[in-house]
C-alpha cells in the first residue's frame, strides 16, 4: 500500500482495499493581479494579491480491488483534482492517500508523449513511466499497436496525428500496462464511436481481471455502463454516493434547478389529457425539465395490443407518446430494459442509430419496435427517456413499466442467442 502526503513513501498491507481517500483537503492560490515579469513582481509587490480557494474539503471514500467508480459533479467541483491526487501529479495539503499497486492514468490527452516522436517511440517512452523495462515493453508492443488501430502511423510523429489518434495511441499503452488502478479524465469523449466502444468492453475485461477503475466523466451513461458505484462531488464534499443510476438521478434533479426549471420531482405533473394505457410500475422514478414530455407509454405485443407479458421470441412494440411544452431543437428519444435485479440488459435511443430528430407538432407518438424480442424468461423493468444530444433531460422516465417474459425453452442467462448445434 502507498500512502503518501507530499512524498510517497512504501507500507504494505493484504487487505482488499485498492484505494483510501483519508481526510484530503486541497486548496489552490488564485492571483488577482501577479506582474507577469521578474521586474514587475519586484516593482509592484502589493500587486501580487490573491485569494485561497478551496477545492476539496475533508473527503473520504474507499475502492475495493476490482471496483469500478465514478466521479461527477459539475465544473470546479473538484473531481479531475482528486484524479491527479491519486496519480500523484499533485499532492494533498492534509489527509491521505493509499493506493494499492501500480497505478495507470489517463487525465490529459497526450500527456507523456513527445511531439516529434513517433508513435512507436512514444510507446516506449510513455510504458517506461508507468514502470515497464524494455523487455517488458517489447512483449507487449505488438499488442499496443494492434488495440490502437494506427497501422502504419504508428512510425509518424505524433505531432502530426489528430485528437482522436493521440486518445488512441494514449488508451492503448496504458491499458496494457498491467495496473493495478486505471485512473481515466474524459479522455474517452475523443474519437469515434467504435473506438469508445472498444475501450468499453477492454475496461470491463481487465475490471473483472482485478484492475480498479476510477472514471470522471459529464457522460453520466458511461459511467452506468461500467461503474459500480458513482460519487458526486459538489463544491469539494461528497454530496451522494451509491448505485450511479439513483446518485445520477439526484444530480441531474439538482442541474435542472440550477439551471432555473423545476424538476418533475419538485412540482406535480399535469395530469395528462388521456388515461395512460399501462400503469406504471411501483414507485416510479422521473425527473426532467418537462418542455418536452411523456403522456403515455404503452409496450405492446406484434398484434398492436398493450400487454404486461412477452413472449420470448415473439415481436413486440414500446410506443412512446409525447407533447411538446415548449419548442426545442435537437432531441433524443431512448429506451432501457433492465432485470428486475437491476442488471442492465439493453439500452439503446434516437442518437445511437444516428437519427436526427426535430419535433415539428405539439403532440406526436415515437415506436421502438422490435421483430424478435430475445430476452429469456424472467421480470424486467422498462425505463424510457427524452433528452438533449448533451444529455440533459426533458423526461426520463424510469421504471415505467413493468413486465415479464415467458418461454417455453428454459434456457439460462439474460438473452437468447440465435444457435444451432453440430455432432459430427
């Protein structure tokens, strides 16, 4: 375990304890009005004012070996300032931190890289300050430049590469590094979609391998993808912390009242002018600023008809009708199955299938349909959102309905998979 306030210093310890945050506080001195010369700090030393300002205050928290969390919060909350304490580009004025084994960072695009390097050399360079010897690095070159997708840029110097390929090249080397602890700063909001994608399920190969994970990110849905726990930092405390899903839910409630538009949870929805088909489940969870919003969702089978139970197999339908409160330009409509443990099993809206949608009438209806529905038997939980491109919400609305599958094949899982089996 590497404990350090101001140097780092060794104490080993077994327990399954992978990060401790202690107590740590960290404040930064902003000047008002500082000479920019030698001369003028000389000259003019009453000029050199500044104010403390206090970045975090008193925050603990623990990671367990192999556990994946978030950090959000809004800018100068203080986030990406607890990711450099933990990769020790700064240290705290008080408190602690222990970090258990190797610790890998992506926080600045391209940082450690040597603009008139190539690829291949920066490689080496950056491994070799994440701990790697030569030999190391050499069995693992092949593979970093294979996750990379650079082909033959990888001999070109990095200067000449775009944003995109740096977060490519910069991905690649630190996640083959074999940490202990991956430390990633919006890196992952650079490039394209497959590649984001990629480095996704690469997080999740080596979370379930052992490797902690802690994520800062405004993407709120990539840290549901892979966190376990979410913590929201608001101005230097831990304001929530616990299942990203509900902690994300208070955040963007919050957002919405800053922003000066009560949140569904803060006023009674109107009453919506036609009794919804389908009851929603128990308790249901929903927030947003409502210029946009539902007025009935209803899950239908390939008859057209609303049901609470799927066939596994048979087609089926989630027809989202809306009205239009206020006039809004760019909007996505999205859809989420989940088992009623919480497990996620599908998600999916608007923007991922790269519609561009404008709503031209007051009210209208949106359909998800599917023609074959793969989940196996069991109860789930349907959520169903309304949102900016950015992610903020008009209506998401979750655990609307609620459902059940039914099969006559009593297979095992999540999902069918379309299979066939050859006995030679």
């Amino acid at each position: 375990m590497d404990r350090f306030i101001g140097r780092p210093s060794r104490n080993t310890s077994g327990s399954d304890t992978s990060i401790r945050v202690d107590h740590v506080s960290k404040k930064f001195r902003v000047y008002l009005d500082k000479g920019s010369s030698l001369k003028e700090r000389a000259l003019f030393r009453e000029r050199n004012r500044y104010e403390e300002r206090k970045v975090l205050r008193d925050i603990s928290f623990t990671v367990k070996k192999g556990e994946a969390i978030g950090l959000i919060g809004e800018n100068g909350c203080g986030k990406s300032t607890t990711l450099k304490l933990l990769s020790r580009i700064m240290y705290p004025d008080s408190g602690s931190i222990d970090i258990n084994g190797r610790v890998s960072a992506l926080i600045e695009l391209g940082a450690g890289f040597h603009p008139d390097l190539s690829g291949r050399e920066n490689i080496y360079t950056n491994a070799a300050i994440f701990g790697l010897n030569g030999a190391e690095i050499d069995r693992r070159l092949q593979t970093i430049i294979d996750f990379s997708e650079l082909g033959d840029y990888i001999d070109n110097p990095v200067r000449t590469y775009s944003s995109g390929m740096y977060m490519r090249l910069a991905f690649s080397v630190a996640i083959n590094v074999d940490a202990d602890v991956l430390l990633v700063d919006e890196i992952l909001a650079v490039g394209d979609v497959a590649f984001q994608a990629k480095c996704f399920d690469k997080m999740r190969e080596i979370k379930s391998r052992g490797t902690t994970i802690v994520i800062v990110s405004h993407a709120l849905s990539q840290i549901e993808q892979i966190c376990d726990t979410s913590y929201w930092i608001d101005g230097g405390l831990i304001r929530a912390k616990g299942n990203p899903m509900d902690v994300h839910q208070q955040y963007l409630e919050y957002m919405s009242q800053r922003s000066g538009v009560l949140s569904h949870a803060a006023q009674a929805a109107p009453a919506p002018e036609q009794p919804a088909p389908q009851p929603p489940a128990e308790k249901p969870k929903r927030w947003g600023s409502r210029e946009v919003r539902f007025e009935t969702i209803e899950l239908q089978d390939g008859k057209g008809n609303a049901v609470t139970q799927l066939q596994s197999g048979a087609p089926f339908r989630i027809v989202m009708r809306y009205r239009v409160e206020k006039p809004v330009q760019d909007i996505v409509f999205g859809i989420g199955l989940f088992r009623n443990d919480g497990l996620n099993c599908y998600g999916v809206n608007t923007r991922i299938d790269q519609m561009k949608i404008r709503l031209e009438k007051e009210r209208g209806q949106v359909i998800f349909e599917a023609p074959r529905n793969d989940l196996i038997e069991g109860e789930y939980l349907l959520d169903v959102a309304i949102h900016r491109p950015d992610g903020f919400s008009y209506d998401h609305y979750r655990e609307c309905i609620r459902f059940t599958v039914s099969s006559a094949v009593k297979d095992i899982g999540v999902m069918r998979l379309n299979h066939k089996w050859i006995i030679d």
